[in-house]
C-alpha cells in the first residue's frame, strides 16, 4: 500500500516513534496513513503469521519485532515513542467468552502491556478491549493503567484523586483532566463510523473531544457495501440456510438483511442467526438459496479497510484477521488528535 506524500510540517523532523502491540493487520498504520503521515518509524508487535504477512505487504518499512512475551521493551530503540498502541486479547474478557477475565491464558496478556507502558514511557497510548467485559475488570484495567501514569508522571494532586475515585464508579469510566497526565476510558460502537456493531472500551491520554463524535449511527447501511455479484460459493444451500434460520433452537434473533451488521466474528458462518451476518439477492446459483453470507472484502470494507487489503490468504484467514482488527475510521478519530 503506497503512502502518502508528507505533510508540509512533517518534512525535516525526526520520524515520530510509534509501537504498536497485538498489532494484527496493522489498522493502527491504515489509521495513520488516512491522516496523510507517513514521516513514522512504526514498530509491530504480533504472533499471527498471517497478520504479519498481509502487514508486510501494505508496509514494508514495518519494523516486526515478534511476541510481546519476548520484547525487551527496556531498549532504547523503545523508548519514549510518541504513541503506544495496541487491542490486548479480549478472549476470557468478552460476554461470549469463558468469563476467566484478566486470568485467562490469553486476556491477561493486558498485562504485557502495562509492562511495555511502564517501561517506555509514550508521550501518548491507546488501548482497545471489548465492550461486554464485567465492570471490574474494566476497573482492574483502569487502576493499573493509572498507575503506571501516575508512577511515570507524578502522583495526581488531592483534588484530581477524588475526581478519580467518583469517575471509576461510571458506567462510561471516564477520568477528570485528560491530556499527558489523565487517563480517559471511553465506550465506543463502530456503529458511528461504519454499519457494523462493535462495541469496545478506548483507554487513552489522547485529548480528544468527546463531544467531536458523530451522535448517531452512520447513514450508510450494509447492503450499499455489498459486492454487487459474488462467487456461489457464498451463497447457502438449504441445509445449512435450515439449520441457521429455520429450526436452530439457540437462534434468539434470526434475520437476515440487517442495515447495521453484527459484530464481525472471526469465521465467516457459524450456523447461528443470531451471530452471522446474511443478506438476500436477486441471484439465485443452482442448487442454492439466495442467501449469502459476506465476503471478505464486505469484511474490510465494514472495518473500514481498503478492499482487497488482505488479499492473498485463504478466506479463512482473512476473516479471521479482519475480525481481529480495529475499525479504522475510530481509530483514526482518536489519533487526529495527536497528528
């Protein structure tokens, strides 16, 4: 993926530093190069082989410095990038998940982050994790992401405690001050950039302006990003149409044709209404319904991704990938802020 020409004021200065943990497909660099800054040394965090290929593909300056269980974030290399970024697994986090929390073999991983925090101090952070999480670990990520602010920057004065302490009790925990000393954990649904439902908690120093974000759903629906002919291979035949729609006794909201999409999951069809995300067409293939579930450029283009970005793995992969990505469009939100 080509970059864009720099800035006017971005030309002559020393490349802003940016590591990016749990880094996935790189949304983080979509976000960036979105905002017209390509003047960045960017540093990739990630295990996936295939989030790794499809990175390299769209950037290869891309910096990977593999497992964050393995990262010396003591380096100066590290040190003092002006953003640090990253989604932590939300496995034993989500309301889907199996309710381990923070202790869960691959949501405690949060804590490689605060680690990484610690150790290299970024001017700004941002970190994403899933909405249905319980209210205390959503605390628990809240304290220990203060803490380590409060560690590297001075305590917080008498007056801004309190603020602290009444905040954390808020559905929408939201820290008073903000800025290089505040910590702010905001609730956010895509459904503001893009027709898609996804739900995730933002915990960032970035001042952003909450005001700032659209007060409603976005105007454009599913079916206007839909693919106008696809392969039949997407289409389901009525075994697996009956088994999702007609007589599956777990389906709690079986439709189809939804404006606002579900949240994507990381495979394509699951055989549960209530998850998949399926559209009706006039075409109907030979010895198939109508129905069809989406593709995986319909995939990017509800996580606001260019299509085709992760072009050249398996389908298998690529929604798998692009359900483990940020939406870009918030992300890009959050960081004109800072650029």
């Amino acid at each position: 993926m080509s970059q864009q020409e720099p800035r006017p004021s971005d030309v002559g200065l020393r490349p802003y530093k940016i590591l990016s943990l749990f880094d996935g497909i790189s949304c983080a660099q979509l976000a960036i190069a979105a905002l017209g800054v390509n003047n960045y040394v960017y540093y990739s965090s990630e295990i996936d082989k295939f989030a790794r290929q499809i990175t390299l593909k769209n950037f290869p300056a891309t910096k990977l410095v593999g497992d964050i269980t393995k990262l010396d974030s003591t380096k100066k290399e590290y040190n003092a990038p002006l953003l640090l970024i990253g989604g932590s697994p939300c496995q034993n986090l989500s309301s889907r998940g199996n309710k381990k929390g923070l202790k869960g073999d691959k949501s405690s991983l949060f804590f490689e982050y605060i680690r990484v925090l610690k150790d290299t101090k970024p001017k700004y952070f941002l970190l994403e994790n899933v909405g249905s999480m319980s209210i205390k670990n959503r605390e628990i990520i809240t304290h220990e992401i203060r803490k380590v602010r409060e560690q590297s920057l001075g305590s917080p004065d008498t007056a801004r405690r309190a603020d602290i302490r009444r905040d954390v009790r808020k559905d929408v925990l939201r820290m008073s001050g903000g800025g290089l000393n505040g910590v702010k954990c905001i609730k956010i649904n895509s459904s503001k950039f893009v027709p898609q439902t996804r739900r995730r908690y933002y915990w960032t120093n970035i001042p952003f302006i909450e005001s700032d974000l659209p007060p409603q759903e976005v105007n454009t629906t599913v079916r206007s990003l839909l693919q106008e002919r696809v392969d039949d291979k997407y289409y389901y035949n009525d075994h697996n149409k009956t088994r999702s729609f007609d007589v599956n006794p777990y389906n709690s909201n079986p439709k189809a044709d939804l404006n606002i999409a579900r949240t994507l999951k990381t495979q394509s069809y699951t055989g549960r209404a209530g998850v998949d995300n399926c559209y009706h067409t006039t075409y109907q293939p030979p010895d198939k319904t109508n129905l069809r579930k989406l593709t995986p450029i319909e995939y990017e283009r509800l996580q606001g991704i260019p299509d085709n970005y992760t072009f050249g793995l398996s389908d298998t992969q690529r929604y798998k990938t692009i359900g483990n990505s940020f939406t870009v469009p918030v992300i890009q939100w959050f960081l004109k802020y800072i650029f």
